[in-house]
C-alpha cells in the first residue's frame, strides 16, 4: 500500500569490523537507529496528513504503481475507497473529522495491502456537501463509501451511492439512516441500553428511573428503556429530561433527586438510575447530584456508550456505575499506536473510521464486482477491530460485541467480557 517514494529508510550497516572499529560502528548504529526510528514516525504522520486535503482526494496514498498483475496476468486497477466527512471549520466537529481521517489513513498503511487507495472528501458538514462528495468520490472511482458522520448526511448519501451501486459505511448511530446498501458502524443506542438493563437486572435491579436530554438522542433512549426493563422484568419509575445548558439543568436533576428520595420510604423504591450524556454533560449533572443527596450507596448508576471518555472518572457522583461499551484492551492500544504517529490520542469516534477502511481493505482482495457485495459485507462470520466485533445485517444495521464495564476514577474496568447482543426489537 505505500509507494516507493513514501517507505521508510533501510540501513544494513557492514559486520565484522575489528577493535576500536567495531566500538564506533557500534555506536554509530545506535545512533542511526534513534534517528531511523524517529524518521519513520515523522515519514507516517507527513504521509499520512499531508497527502490528502481535506478537500481532495489524497492521490497517491498507499496507492503503489498505478496498475499490477492480475491472478490472469492482466494490469489490475487500484481499488479505491472514499471517505466523506466534515473536515472543514474549527469546531469539535471538525475536530473530531479530522481525527477519524487519520484513523482511517493509519489502517491504510499499517494494513499495507498494494494497490489501495483512500479518496478523502470534506462534505461541508451539510447534507447536500455530503451528497455533492460523494458524486466527486464515485466519479474518481470509489467502489465503496466511508463515512459521513451524521444521519443527515448519510440520507442524502443513500440514493446517490444506490444509484451507482456502491455501499456506504456509515458513522452515524441512527437506526433510520440504515437500509439495503448503507451500513451503520456505530453501536446503536437501543443496543447500548438493552445491554445495560439486561446486566442490571440479572443482577437484581428492578425499578428504574431516567436522566436524559431533552433532544433526539433522548427520545431514542426514552423507548428503548421501557422496552428492556419490561422484557426483563422491571419497570420504569420515572423519566426526567434536562436541558442541554448548563444553568437549565439544576431543577430537573432536583426534582428527580426529590423523587429518588421519596421512594425509598415505598413499597418498590428505585433502585437504578439511568443518566444519558457524555463528557459535555456529565461533569455539570456530578455536582447537582451530590449536592442533592443521590449517591451510589443507595441507587445503582448505569449510563450509556456516552460514559467511554477519557476522565470519566473525575465526576465523581458516576463512579462505581455500570455502561456499556466495548472492550478498552483494543482501544488503549489503538491509541498508543495513534499518538506514536500522530503526536497526539485519538477522538473516540476515530476507532470507527480506522475499522471501516480496515473492512474495505479485507474485501478489497477480491475480484471487480465481487468485493463489496451484499453477500461479503454481511457475511456470517463478521469482522473484527478495534472496537471489537462487528457483523452487518441486510437492513444496514450492525450488531456489536459490547461488554459492561463499571467506571473507576482512572477508567473503566470490565464487569462482563463483550458478547454478541441480538438488537432489542429482535427483527
């Protein structure tokens, strides 16, 4: 997968150099070994970065010579994969773009599989920029679609790559931006709650209440919970939602508060609270809750796939709960590997850019028109990556290996190793 022009230096130092000699090849080959092991670094990350605009295709990366040798002694073209996301501006989300291109552009070349290429297009962050870069992929000859970022995106994606019959792995974690074609790699958030409340409950856990936001995310959450407590036996006691503002958020975490307090004096008092959010919300909900008396010695928390963030553990109020997510052995390599070539940790996010080229690349081995087929993609066996297992179903929709972890002040630690959940609405 790389060029010529972008390998790493190779020194073969002589042996068999006599007496003081030896002593000053010797030092002279630890010395260039610091140096190579400090280029190669360098030549990862500039290649990596720097052949590929955020508003272009990135020509050349891992692509090798523009043709090869078939099985049939005929050139082979380069297989190319397109990957739309919203790289242009400075916010978290392009911020967070950014990191996902470099997730993908590290499986290219750790892959290093000849004759692939990584076609990198900014969408704008809108769902006709999503569109208009997908156009500009496929007419450069991308036979599958990583990416975009958002449902949004995705949607307006779907009928152009239908058209020109060419599947999209898609980033977002909406159920309704699925179909024939387009596939989700992020952990839907039914699955994450059907997961935790399925742990919950086999532990005991009855009676459960809910903090959630007040926006779409919450509204997925607010159904899935009452399904999974019923399917196992429980019931939900009540369900607050909470602005996305900081200063908004004071009354309804009180008022819940007020509720958890009151039921313990009941016949079925609550036992587990669910709080939705991530690293935005967590640690300004921490300080209400202590404030109001809801601790975990008398109400177990679970939270959802939103709790897997570096320094979780500094709200305090969530430590000894339970989420859901998947493995961190996979992950914690991940960014060590990152950081090496990138000088600085991942996104979250950037995992499933990097297994989504790494999917491509696996099938990319194949014959033209038999590499990115229903049939491939949806095999039974699935894929494996860094965030664990991974198998795609007809419907677009992908069931993950998730594993139940508890947070701890340094991270999360598992309670229960990752397995395969049917998602909950068991079609």
């Amino acid at each position: 997968m790389t060029t010529d022009s972008c390998r790493p230096p190779s020194i073969r130092p002589d042996s068999g150099v006599p007496g003081r000699l030896a002593v000053r090849a010797a030092r002279a080959l630890t010395w260039w070994r610091l140096i190579l092991v400090g280029a190669a670094a360098l030549w990862l990350a500039a290649c990596a970065t720097n052949l590929g605009g955020s508003d272009s295709s990135t020509e050349g990366l891992g692509a090798g010579p523009p043709t090869a040798p078939a099985g049939n002694g005929r050139p082979r073209k380069p297989v190319r994969i397109g990957m739309l996301l919203p790289l242009s501006g400075f916010g978290p989300q392009a911020a967070t773009a950014r990191g996902m291109k470099q997730g993908g552009e590290l499986a290219l070349f750790e892959l290093d599989t000849p004759l692939v290429q990584l076609i990198v297009k900014d969408d704008g962050g809108t769902a006709q920029g999503a569109a208009q870069a997908a156009t500009d992929a496929i007419g450069e000859g991308a036979e599958i679609l990583v990416g975009p970022l958002t449902a949004e995106a995705t949607v307006a994606v779907a009928p152009v790559a239908r058209q020109a019959n060419v599947p999209v792995l898609s980033f977002s974690n909406d159920r309704r931006a699925a179909g024939p074609g387009v596939y989700l790699m992020s952990v839907l958030p039914e699955q994450e709650v059907e997961r935790i409340v399925a742990y919950a409950a086999a532990r005991g856990k009855r009676r459960f209440a809910a903090l959630l936001p007040d926006d779409g995310y919450g509204q997925v959450i607010e159904p899935a919970l009452h399904r999974a407590a019923q399917r196992h036996g429980g019931s939900v006691a009540a369900v607050t939602r909470y602005p996305l503002t900081a200063n908004a958020m004071l009354e309804p975490v009180r008022m819940l508060a007020d509720g958890l307090r009151q039921s313990t004096d009941t016949v079925a008092p609550v036992d587990t609270l669910l709080v939705a959010g991530g690293a935005e919300v967590l640690p300004q909900i921490d300080p209400i809750l202590t404030y109001s008396g809801v601790r975990g010695d008398t109400v177990q928390f679970i939270g959802t796939g939103g709790w897997d963030y570096p320094n979780a553990g500094r709200a305090q109020a969530f430590v000894g709960g339970w989420y859901p997510g998947p493995d961190p052995h996979g992950w914690r390599d991940y960014v060590q590997r990152f950081s090496r070539t990138f000088g600085q940790p991942p996104p979250r996010l950037s995992s499933l850019a990097y297994d989504a080229v790494s999917i491509a690349i696996t099938l990319s081995s194949a014959e033209p028109g038999q590499r990115f087929t229903t049939e491939t993609l949806t095999r039974p066996a699935g894929f494996t990556g860094i965030d664990g297992h991974l198998r795609f179903r007809a419907d677009g929709l992908s069931e993950r290996a998730i594993a139940v972890l508890e947070l701890q002040t340094f991270g999360g630690h598992v309670l229960d190793p990752a397995q395969s959940v049917p998602p909950p609405d068991g079609r």
